[in-house]
C-alpha cells in the first residue's frame, strides 16, 4: 500500500508529536522499557489512571491483546528510528 502526500504528512506529524511527548514526559518511555519483556504480555492488565486538576479520578483497565502488542512495538521501532 504506498502512501500519498498527506498520509506522509499525517505520519511526519505524529512523529514529531511522539518527540514532543517524550520531552515532555521524559519516564513514560523507561517505564514502558521496564515493563515490555514479562510484565506487558498477552493478557497482562493494564490499570490508567487520571487525576483532575479539580481532584476527580478517572481510573480504566484493559486486556493486553496480541494487536496491543504490535502497536508497542510499532511505537518503540518509531522510537528506535528517529
């Protein structure tokens, strides 16, 4: 599938987005290097958590799937690659 001029441009944001995000949160990338190998594995759970700045919490889970998989994958061989 070859991608067009805009698809490029889309792709070209979001990688510097994703650079901007790293800067800015600098132990989320560590974190997730930490736990790639045996705790992120098919069927682990992940738990988010989200605290307002009013005081309100916002907490979800998930299921880790094989699809998950590939897109921490794909995020971290985006990483690798810059």
């Amino acid at each position: 599938m070859a991608l067009n001029f805009q698809q490029l441009g889309m792709l070209a944001k979001l990688k510097s987005a994703f650079s901007t995000f790293q800067q800015e949160h600098p132990k989320f990338m560590p974190f997730i290097h930490a736990v790639k190998g045996d705790a992120c594995r098919k069927d682990s759970i992940i738990e988010i958590s989200i605290k307002s700045p009013e005081g309100r919490n916002y907490t979800t889970n998930f299921r880790v799937t094989e699809k998950d998989l590939e897109l921490i994958q794909m995020l971290k061989d985006m990483q690798e690659n810059q």
